[in-house]
C-alpha cells in the first residue's frame, strides 16, 4: 500500500521507548509504523539520523490576539510555536476583551480560524464575578479556565471563598482550572515595603514574588481542589518546596496536575543582577540549587507538562525598566525555545528523552482533553510530529527569535538538540527555524463539554 507520506528511517519516540522505523502517514493521520526503508509514499521525507517525536502540547501561551498585537498576533505566535516543535496550543484568555462568557469565546473562535499556522485550543477565564459563566463557556468550547490568586496582568485576584465556589462549580462539570499561585497578601505587603524603602532595582522582583507567596498560594489551592474534588492544574511551578506541597495534596487524593517552565530550570535570581526587565518574569527564578533539584523532580515524574508561559512584551515596553524595575511589565518569550532547551539537557544527562516527550507532548494532550487524536504516534492519532537533530548546535540570538518582540531571555546560550521540520496532520508548518506554513491551516479544537 502506497501512503500519503512517509517519514523514513527516523528514530521514533514515545514516552515508552524509541524504535527506528518509518512513519506512515494518511489522510493527515498517524497510519502505523514499518521496518526502516520498507514503507512506501507519495511523498518521503528522509530522517535518518533523526529523532521523530509527536509535536509538542503546549496549554500556557498569551498570543496576544486580537488586542494586544504590538506584543504578538496569533499567525506570528503559532509561527515561532511551529519552529519550536510545536503542533498545538492552548492560548489564553487574556487577549482584548478578555474571554470571560461564551459569547466573547464563540468570537475568538471566529475570529482565530483564519489566523494560526497549528492546531489550538483555547481558555476561558475564572474570574470572582463570572463563576456563573463557566459552564457556558466549557459547552461553548473552552478547554480550560484560567485563575489568579493574585491581582496581576488586569486580572483581579481569586480569593479562597470564592475559588471553593468556583472549584465546586467545575467539579460539577468536570471542568479544569489553571491557578497562577501567588498570594495577593504576601505580594502586596512586600510591594509596599519596597516602594516605602525607594527600591527601584532589579532585587526588588524576588523580593517582592518571594517563595513563600508561592508556596501559600499553591498550599491553599490545592487543598481546595481536593475538598472540592475539581481537577486543576498549578501553573509553572518555581521550586522544589512547590512540588511537595502537591505531592502531599495528591497522596490525599487531590486531582492535580503540575506545570513548570525553562526558566526554572536554567535561569536563576541572580542572574536578574544583569538581566533585570528581561528577566522579569513571576514566579520568578529561583536558586541554583533550586534549579538542579528541578531536573531531578521532572525525571521522576512529579512535573507532568512542560510549557512555555510565552508571554511577550516589545523591547520598548521591557526597556521602561532599566531605570525603575516597577515600570516595565513582566513576561517573557519562549514558545520557540522550550524544547531546544529541554533538548540540551537530554543531552548533558539531566532528563531523558522520554520524559520530555511525555511533559511537552502526551500528559498536556490528556489533561486537556486531547488525546488520543493529539500528544502521541499512535495508530489514528494526527500525524502531528517533530523531527529533531540531537547533534545540531547553535547559540540563541535575538535576531533569530520569530516571535514579533525579537528577543530571547536566553540570548547567548548556546543549545545542542534542535528540531529541523515540524508538520501539522502531515503537512510542514516549520522548517530549520522558520514557519514555511500558511496561515489557517491551524484548526479549532473544541473542549471536552462542546464534544458531549
């Protein structure tokens, strides 16, 4: 049988193992595997050498669209997530106006089918005065709701009484959360002491986003979604102390998931010394030790996904900060670097392969409703796949960032692992570090609610 593609003697990677083989791919579909050289296509595309891991999930980016598009737009934000591996995202609801009822999400969606390079799904917000919309929202095609215990990015802060409300409202449904978790008290009390004391430095940003404001946030949120018994998920965990804390929730029985980010991984609250604006991020970075531990908790299985937190500012808004840290917003780019850093450290022995593919591709297809059609190789599945060269090198630069603010936290590093050609349901959408295609391809993905 003569198939649509074939994907030649790649090494191909699940979360189970690797084999060599060929990809068979029909009707933009997964159609099995074969013996190296044995498979037959209209069109082959030659991977020997090649790593071939199902695209990348990826349920934390701001694209910024529509509203916000001197930040980033959707056709230039899936781009930069097609040349990091990725096939999917799920974007949040913080574009203009924010997505806080079904009618604003059914707009989005109108709005968006013309727009991405890669399949996406997309948030709803949570909100103290809209938990009345989130069933609406869940039926209409949200994948997941997105909270803050904090005041911050013009979201208002979800305060215990209110995210049990809300916690039990999902449980109802079986809906799914996402919680930035950082304390509104403790962030608050440290800000105005900074601001009392004169502080305009770049120590101001982990003395003011402290460990502790994180650890009390996740504590309490955790513990409400295990009274409540609503699945959610604690957005990119920081620290050690962080994965404790849901482990113990989770022994009780709690329905959590965690997520975390490169940046906890490689940078750390030294480095802002030198960085400042571009580093300014929350949670912020860490200690070195913190770092290190990190490595060891993703291996054992404790951090579940792998997400980018991509959240763009422009240089000028960034540069607002080198003379008063308070001035310049935070987020950071990093849709298109998330797997050449994880990448480099499969390389240096601090992860295995596996376990990158099972937190950048198959958990976050089954948290948020995805899989089996998205996050794996399997027979049926959209043939969805990334081929990565785990021998190419380069040292990222800001002037190769395709993300439209062209600038990388991590300019200067040098990274081994980089990935080479991505395709979207057997067609190429990014290719040796630029997107090659067109904009709409990109399909909707509806939510679990809008299914039933």
């Amino acid at each position: 049988m003569k198939f649509d593609l074939v994907v030649r003697d790649g090494i191909i990677v699940s979360p189970e193992g690797q084999a060599r083989g060929d990809l068979l791919v029909a009707d933009g579909r997964v159609a099995g595997t074969v013996a190296s050289g044995t498979g037959e296509g209209a069109q082959v595309v030659d991977a020997t050498g090649l790593y071939v891991l199902p695209g990348g999930v990826d349920p934390h980016v701001h694209m910024m669209d529509p509203g916000l598009t001197e930040k980033e737009d959707f056709t230039t934000g899936t781009g930069a997530a097609a040349v990091g591996g990725v096939t999917t995202v799920v974007e949040h609801h913080r574009s203009l106006p924010f997505v806080l009822d079904a009618k604003t999400l059914r707009e989005k969606i109108d709005y968006l089918s013309t727009r991405g390079l890669i399949d996406y799904a997309l948030f709803g917000g949570l909100q103290p005065d809209n938990i009345d919309q989130l069933e609406p929202m869940w039926r209409a095609g949200a994948s997941a709701f997105k909270a803050f215990t904090c005041n911050l990015h013009g979201a208002p802060a979800v305060l215990p009484g209110d995210l049990l409300t809300a916690f039990r409202a999902l449980a109802r449904f079986d809906g799914l959360a996402l919680v930035h978790c950082e304390d509104e008290f403790i962030t608050k009390a440290n800000e105005e002491l900074l601001k009392a004391a004169g502080r305009k430095d770049f120590r101001c940003v982990p003395e003011w986003r402290t460990r502790e404001a994180e650890e009390l946030a996740v504590a309490s949120t955790a513990l409400l979604a295990r009274i409540a018994g609503a699945r959610v998920v604690i957005a990119h965990a920081s620290h050690p102390a962080v994965l404790d804390l849901i482990n113990r929730e989770r022994a009780a029985g709690a329905k959590l998931w965690v997520e975390s980010c490169p940046q906890y991984f490689y940078l750390t609250e030294d480095e802002i010394d030198q960085w400042g604006p571009w580093h300014k991020f929350t949670p912020p970075a860490r200690d070195r030790a913190s770092t290190e531990e990190m490595w060891k908790r993703l291996q054992a299985g404790e951090i579940d996904m792998l997400v980018a937190d991509h959240a763009p500012s422009t240089k000028a808004d960034k540069s607002k900060g080198l003379t008063d840290i308070w001035a310049c917003p935070f987020g950071i780019p990093g849709v298109e670097t998330v797997l050449p850093m994880m990448l480099t450290g499969v390389n240096e022995g601090k992860v295995s392969l596996e376990r990158v593919v099972a937190a950048r591709s198959m958990l976050p297809a089954q948290v948020y409703g995805l899989y089996p059609r998205k996050g794996n190789l399997n027979i049926g599945a959209d043939a969805d796949f990334v081929l990565v060269d785990m021998k190419a090198e380069r040292i990222l630069r800001d002037e190769d960032v395709v993300a439209k603010v062209g600038w990388t936290p991590y300019a200067g590093r040098r990274v081994k692992g980089l990935p080479v050609k991505t395709f979207v349901r057997g067609k190429l959408v990014a290719e040796n570090g630029k997107p090659v295609g067109a904009p709409g391809w990109g399909k909707f993905l509806p939510g679990p609610g809008a299914r039933k």
